[in-house]
C-alpha cells in the first residue's frame, strides 16, 4: 500500500509541478504582452 502511495504521491508532485511551471510561463507571456 505505501509503494503504491509513493507513486501515487510522486505523480500528484510531477502534476504540481507542471502546473506551476506553466502557470509561470502563462503569467509571463502575459507579462510580456501588457508591456509591448
């Protein structure tokens, strides 16, 4: 049960993280934009 509460946890993490990294990329294209 933990093993697979490990995997289960180490594919939530690489969501979040792919979520914050294209959270910044969105919010910086979006910078970008208001600036030109």
């Amino acid at each position: 049960a933990s093993r697979v509460f490990g995997v289960f946890g180490g594919i939530m993490k690489t969501c979040v993280d792919c979520l914050n990294c294209n959270n910044k990329s969105i919010t910086t294209e979006r910078y970008y934009d208001f600036n030109i």
